[in-house]
C-alpha cells in the first residue's frame, strides 16, 4: 500500500487526482476500523494532515467554514457558543481520544447515515466545500449525501470543508439515542434548528440518509409557543417521516417512538430554553 502525504493543499489536488483510488484520511477513527477488519483495501492512502488549511475554521459570509480536518473537539471549545448543536453532537462522539482525532470533514466522508455530525449539519442547511485541480464548488448536504456511505465527490474531488449559517435568535438542539450511555453508534438521533420564521430538522440512524422531516418542520414554523399537544404532533410527524429498518441496534417500531419523543423533547427544549 503506497502512502501519500503532501504538504499543501495544492499538492494534496494534484495528488488525489493522480491517485484516484487514493483513500484520504486525517483522524482514522473510520478508515482504520475498516483496514483492521480488512473490509477496504486501498492501493494507497492520502494522509491530509500535514494541509495546515483543512484545520481552520473562520467566520465568513454570514456563517461559519470549519475546514475537514477540524475535530469534534474543537468544534465544542471553540465553537459551541456560535453552532450549540453541533456541539452537542460532537459531544456523544466516541470517546475523548476519538473526538481529539475525528473530524467533521471524515463524518461527512463516511457518509454513514448513523454519522453524528450530519443532523445538525442538515438541519442548519450547510454547504460541503469540495475541491479538485479543476476547481471548487459549494454543495447543499442534502445533495452531497447520496446513499448510506455515498456522497457526491468525483474521483479526484476532496472535501475542503463545511459551511454553516449563522442565524439571529437560533435555538439548536440534537439528541441521540444509543444501547448505552457513551462511546455507541446511534440507534437514532434528531437534530433541531429553530429560529425567526424558520425550522430545521434531521433525523439520523433512521434511513438510508439522514432525512429532513418537512412536514413537522412546516407545523413547527406555525407554532407560537409550546403546548403539550403540539410535541405530540410535531413527534408523531417526525416519525413518520423516517425511514427505519430492523437491525442489531433495534427494531424500526423501536426507533419511530424514540423519534418521537427526541423530537418533543428538544422542540419544547428549544422553545422553552
């Protein structure tokens, strides 16, 4: 296996688009899991950490840019007072040593549909920076993930970075359920981005994709204050806009009433503080 480490992001291109077949990687908390249990086996590895851009974030355009290689942990010292959802996502990542190595830019790589990163990112309508030694273009996440562990990279693309709205008066919220307290993939998960006029929501771990469920969203934007019977029908529409199967973690039923009742917690969360 050839491993390949270019110094500039500019080398990092020109390499990706030499070595197509290239496997990038930054913090390995994913791609390592799948070379021990000789599940891949790339003809070569990208390794991006030496691309001093990729681990930078910046306040631009009305939102914020976190480059692919920042890490969970920094996204919750440096930025949890401007995107608390991500925040509260990157927290019920793996363990300390997985969140000082994993990164946004490797969750939305994976593209795995049980990815924590993803609910808050499309709930807030966040744009993936991709690039290539043709050039860059902005991509919604909703077109970026395609399939479970699909995106939308050509062969000589790699993700730069993210790109977050920030919105006045935004109350965000994510919560996840898992077989036990910490270090767990995702059962289900929701995430919540309420704010002037407008609702974003994701459901994770309950469909081929992280799903917007649009239909709670419209009935939420109607809302002028919390009521017990509107969590129980924002909950139920949010239910039913997921898309479970059976597996290991749990039954579909199991997650359309843990749904349910994440989505009525964190919408009264957000509303009532």
């Amino acid at each position: 296996m050839e491993f390949l480490q270019p110094p500039t992001w500019r080398e990092a291109l020109e390499a990706r688009a030499a070595h197509p077949d290239a496997l990038p990687i930054w913090g390995g908390t994913d791609v390592m899991v799948e070379l021990n249990f000789a599940r891949k086996r790339p003809p070569a590895l990208l390794d991006l950490t030496r691309v001093s851009e990729l681990s930078r974030w910046d306040v631009e355009d009305g939102g914020v840019r976190i480059g692919a290689g920042v890490s969970y942990t920094r996204v919750i010292d440096e930025l949890g007072d401007r995107l608390p959802g991500l925040a509260m996502a990157s927290r019920t990542v793996g363990s300390p040593q997985i969140r000082n190595r994993g990164t946004i830019g490797g969750n939305l790589g994976s593209s795995s549909p049980a990815g924590d990163a993803l609910p808050p990112l499309f709930a807030t309508g966040a744009f993936v920076d991709v690039a290539s030694a043709r050039g860059e273009r902005r991509v919604p996440v909703e077109e970026f993930v395609v399939g479970p562990k699909r995106n939308a990279l050509a062969d000589d693309e790699l993700i730069a970075g993210v790109w977050l709205p920030l919105r006045a008066g935004s109350a965000q919220q994510f919560a996840k359920v898992g077989t036990r307290n910490a270090m767990v993939i995702a059962v289900c998960s929701f995430a919540l981005d309420v704010s002037d006029g407008r609702v974003g929501t994701c459901i994770g771990s309950a469909g081929p994709t992280p799903i917007r469920a649009r239909e709670a969203e419209a009935f939420a934007e109607g809302l002028d204050s919390w009521s017990e019977d509107a969590g129980r029908e924002f909950g139920d529409l949010v239910a039913m806009a997921a898309s479970p199967i059976d597996d290991v973690r749990g039954t579909a039923a199991y997650r359309r009433h843990a749904l349910s009742v994440l989505a009525r917690r964190t919408l009264k969360w957000a509303l009532c503080g």
